[in-house]
C-alpha cells in the first residue's frame, strides 16, 4: 500500500515553472530523501504535499485520499521545519502538545504522549524550559517530537538540519535513522546534502529543474547513475569527467592516454564521449594491474588529508582529476605516482544529452 | 582630571551624570507637579507672589466641585470612548494588517492608501462628518465617536501592526497549520501571542489618541457625551479662568493614561524597540 501518491503535479509561480509535472508513489512505511541542488523544486513539491502551497495542476493523494484541495490539518501529516518553528512562549511540554491541544485531545493521552516523544528524544528533562533556553540541537529535537508526538500517516522534514553545525549534524542524523526504524512510519525528506540523501534513505529522488532526474536506492542511484547530473551530484568527492574519443573498445583522452573499456557499451567508434570515474575507483597500483584496470603514471599536484582518506589532484587528459587514496598514501604534491583506475567501473556519457551510453 | 587617580575618575564621571539627569527630570516633572498642586491650591494660593510652591493645607474642594456639578463624569465619557474605541481599532486593525502581509491583500499599494488616510488633517473632514451625523442623528452619541475614533485609528493600527507580523516567522504560523489549527486559530493561537509586546504598545498608543483627541469632541458632541478634553476648556471664560478646576480637572485626566502607560510600560519598550530593529 502506498502512503503517497503523486500524480502529473504542476506548481506555478506566475510564470516560473517551479514543479513541472512530478508522479511519485511513496510506499508506507518507507524513508524517502528528495535531494537535488537549490532551486530543484524539492521544497515547493514537500509543501504542496503538505497543502501549504497549492498544487497548479495534479493530484495528491495521502492514504488513498484525494487531499489535493484540503487543507494543511485535515492531511493527517506532520512537519518538520528548517528553522525549528518552536514558539517561544510555550515550553517544551506545550510546544510538543501544541497538535495535540488543536486536535482535542484528552489531557491525560496528552501527557503520556509527550512523555513518552520526550523520553524517545532524550529531552524527558527538558519540559519545563523554554525553547530560548535551549541549544540548537535540543531545539530540533523539540521540533521532532513536536511530528513524532502527532501520530501522523505522513512525516515531512523540510531540511530539519541545516541549521546545525557539523557535528551535531551528523548525531541528528543517525537519531533520525533510528526514529525511523522504530516508528516505522512513512517519512519524506528534504535536504541538499547528498551524504544526509545518501545515509538516510531508503529511496532518493533526485530533483533538477522541478523534474525527477532519477529515483532509486542510494546505492542504485551511486553505481547507475541514469546521466551525468546523477553522477555528479552524488558521491563525495565528485566524480571526474574527462572528454574522451572512443577508439574500438578504448576511450582516448584528449593527451593520447588510451584506456581500455572492459565493459559493453552502446558507443560507436569515433563519437565523443564523457568518461566518469569515481576519485573512490582510482588507487595507488599495486604490482600488476587487475584484470580491467588501466595503469598510469601521473604528477601529483594537491594533497588534501581529511583525516582516514586522503584527495590527491593531478592532471589527466587536460582535466585536474580527483582520487580519493588510502590515508598515509602520498605524503606531498609533485611526487610522481603510478595510479590504478578501476576501468570496470567507469562510465560513459554522452555529451550531448548527457545521458549513459 | 589628571591628577585624580583612575577609580575616582569614574566616580567622578558617574556624579556629573547623575547631576545631570536630576535636572533634566527636574526640567520635565516641575510642569506636572505644579499643575497637581494647583488643584489643590486655593484661588488666593494660585495667584500669590512670591509663588507658593506647595500649599499650606490641600484643598480637595476643587474636586469636590467637578463631582458635584457632574464634569467629572466627562471623564468617565472619554474612557469609555477611548477604551471601546480601541479595542475596535485593535481587534480590526489586526486582521486587517494580518490580511495584508499574508494574503497581499490589495498589494502593496492598499497599505500605503491606509496609512495615507491618517494623514488627512481632521480639519478638513470635520465638516463634512458634522453634516452626516447630524443627517444620521449620531451627534452627541457614544455610537458616533465610536465610530470615529475606531475609523480614525484604524490606519495607525493597520501600519504598526503590519510591521510586527510582517516580522514573525512564516514557519511559525505553517506550522500550526500542519497541526491542526485554522487560519484563525493561527490569528489567535501564534500571531496575537507572537505580536504581545506590539499589540499592547499600539493600543497604548490608541489609547492616547483617542483619550486626547478634541476637535471631532467638541464638534460633535452637546452635553451628552461630552468629553473631558471638551470640558476642561469651559473653563476658560471669557472674564476669568478657573485654574482651580482646569488642573483639577487636568489631573483627573491624565491618572488613566498615566495608568495605561505604567502597567503597559514593559511591553511598550519592548514593543517600540521590536518594531525598529528586525531580527
């Protein structure tokens, strides 16, 4: 059964086409992430879903229910907020019973709930403050058990952490994975980041332009990319591209370097081709390359250590490329290394309509 | 001061500055204080010289008459007017402003059309208004002022509190939406708590202007609802003055906005302040 079901969606602004035709059907229970770069439409679709813009053209239906048309409250969601929306005259134990109290609900179901959203969030101790007196990630707990306390069909989390400082980004993170896994419940996200995409979801859908570009399990969406958008924004360091000609069953650079495409593909010999390699498929080379992996020497000429990795830049086929080595690997920029590039794995793109070939 | 050592430079410092702020109050308090003991001077008192600058014994008298003779219910008249006429303005000003910042109601031209409205000098209008309530029959009623202090504010009401709501967050107001309330219960729910400090400040402000509003008072009105901003100028004949009963009656007058200022006073800072700076 689905939870969600988004059909032929159209959002308006005027003239600017902010959402341009999106269907989408969320299975119950599942986590899914709406990912893609600013200005993707991925916050206006969230708050058509949540009825708090109104959808131009298309139907939404949340638990078989056409909801296109109703209100906010009688959508059986409940929403997370960027900037907390707690109000700062009401305590924590009245800013989670907040939905309660405007549904009617008995007081004394109202104070085993928020006890019990409370103790779920570790801010048992907290009621009694108000939210000025808290930290930003109490704060966003607060907001959390303000939807969890709900018992909605529907959770939307309008990027809930990007208000939060790295660290207790990534606490925030694995609560919410962890809350998700214990409610069960079907959640709808929003964020830019591709590591929170990456780690929270069960599914992504990446959003560019107002369009779903692809949608798929994380890791489905980082092995298969459908195009070169996909590929690029997903994984960290990006994936590197390097205009190539194919040459039978090699891939030219632009400096004569060939390297050898293991893998079938629909390209013809002669055509221009994009060929992405991932910086986590490039290794420093051991004795003899593997089957299917090309070896290269090259000049290294940035090394950034980021703590258990590190990315070394150098050039390749007139293009700086990126490689992301074992820490302890290469200690400084200049150093001649012999590198291994796992060919297997490489992609190719067609630079005219970017998608894989 | 270079030969005083650092700690009593500040002292020093610290004593001109209270020297200072003891005259300047004196500068502002001596008018108030010399018309609260005119009214309890006698009429010999208030015209000696050298001035008697605190009575020998305090003549309640002065008041006494204005009880008697009944002008001390004109004061009651103008709180009646004023506070009815506010919480009017108050309560639909806020809608009214609430309106405008979330639905751009009229765009952005309808607002600067309001506040324009405020500007007219009533002057210029209080013909016109004469002749339609002496056509409606509202002249020397509580109805009429009402309404025209209520219509008279509503544009200062409009103009201040769109600015406090324009500064609560949407996602506040999104928020209680997705919870489960109305638009509104998000008026009353998130907004009116949300714009306390600037809801009480504009109404302090309503207050007072209605409380000291004269003109319309004294064009409209005979003996019915006669105001004390009318009354006090009764006093003013044409051979002598009343002083006596003018500051009586002038302190009688300003206890309620006194009143209104002193127990708003918090939220009245607050409410100033939050307007001018965003954030």
């Amino acid at each position: 059964m689905s939870d969600l079901k988004i059909t032929g969606l159209h959002k308006y602004y005027g003239a600017f086409h902010a959402v341009k035709g999106i269907d989408l059907e969320v299975p119950s229970g599942e986590f899914t992430v709406l990912v893609g770069p600013s200005g993707c439409g991925k916050s206006t679709l969230l708050r058509t879903i949540a009825g708090l813009e109104e959808a131009s053209d298309g139907v939404i239906e949340i638990g078989n229910k056409d909801v296109t048309w109703a209100r906010p409250r009688d959508r059986d969601i409940a929403m997370v907020f960027q900037n907390y929306a707690l109000y700062p005259y009401m305590n924590v134990f009245e800013n989670i019973a907040f939905g309660l109290r405007a549904r009617k609900i008995a007081p004394a179901e109202i104070n085993s709930r928020v006890k019990r959203a409370a103790d779920m969030l570790g801010i048992g101790a907290l009621l009694q403050r108000l939210p000025r007196e808290l930290s930003g990630g109490q704060r966003q707990r607060v907001a959390i058990g303000r939807a969890i306390v709900r018992d909605a069909r529907l959770f939307l989390f309008d990027e809930p952490l990007s208000n939060l400082d790295a660290q207790l980004r990534d606490d925030m993170r694995v609560e919410i994975k962890r809350l998700h896994q214990e409610l069960k419940r079907t959640m709808i996200y929003v964020t830019h980041d591709q590591i929170e995409a990456m780690t929270l979801a069960d599914r992504i859908v990446l959003l560019r332009d107002g369009r779903i570009e692809q949608l798929g399990a994380p890791l489905d969406l980082f092995e298969r990319p459908a195009g070169l958008f996909v590929a690029g924004f997903l994984g960290s360091p990006k994936m590197n591209f390097l205009p190539a000609t194919l040459a039978g069953s090699s891939a030219v650079l632009s400096d004569g370097t060939k390297l050898v495409l293991p893998r079938k593909h629909g390209g013809k010999n002669g055509q221009a081709i994009i060929l992405g390699i991932r910086p986590q498929h490039i290794a420093l080379s051991g004795k003899k390359p593997m089957l299917g992996h090309a070896q290269l020497k090259v000049t290294t000429e940035l090394v950034q250590p980021t703590g258990s990795r590190v990315h070394v830049t150098f050039p390749l086929g007139g293009k700086t490329v990126v490689a992301d080595f074992e820490f302890h690997a290469v200690s400084k920029p200049g150093e001649k290394i012999s590198i291994d590039i796992d060919m297997t794995r490489a992609i190719i793109f067609d630079p005219q309509s970017e998608t894989v070939i | 001061m270079r030969n005083i050592p650092l700690h009593r430079r500040k002292e020093v410092r610290l004593g001109f500055r209270y020297v200072l702020a003891c005259l300047l109050v004196l500068v502002f308090v001596f008018p108030v204080y010399w018309l609260f003991i005119i009214s309890f001077k006698t009429p010999d008192e208030i015209f000696a010289f050298p001035p008697v600058w605190y009575p020998k014994s305090i003549q309640f008298s002065n008041y006494f008459v204005l009880f008697k003779d009944g002008d001390a219910q004109t004061v009651l008249n103008s709180l009646i007017l004023a506070t009815t006429s506010t919480f009017f303005a108050m309560i639909l000003g806020t809608i009214a402003a609430y309106s405008l910042v979330r639905f751009k109601t009229g765009g952005e031209n309808l607002a600067v059309w309001i506040i324009s409205q405020r500007m007219m000098p009533p002057v210029a209008i209080v013909f016109p208004v004469f002749l339609l309530y002496v056509f409606f029959g509202w002249v020397d009623t509580f109805f009429g002022l009402i309404l025209l202090y209520t219509a008279f504010n509503l544009p200062y009401v409009i103009w201040m509190m769109r600015g406090y709501i324009e500064d609560i967050p949407l996602e506040l107001e999104e928020s209680a939406l997705v919870d489960g309330c109305s638009r509104w219960e998000v008026l009353w729910k998130v907004v009116m708590p949300m714009a306390r400090s600037g809801l009480f400040a504009t109404a302090v402000f309503t207050f007072v202007f209605a409380w000291n509003e004269f003109l319309f008072a004294l064009v409209l009105t005979r003996t019915e609802v006669t105001t004390y901003t009318v009354q006090v100028t009764h006093y003013f004949g044409g051979q002598s003055n009343f002083w006596a009963k003018i500051a009586a009656m002038s302190v009688l007058g300003t206890i309620p906005v006194f009143f209104a200022v002193a127990t708003m006073q918090r939220y009245l800072v607050r409410g100033i302040s939050m307007g001018a700076v965003k954030g």
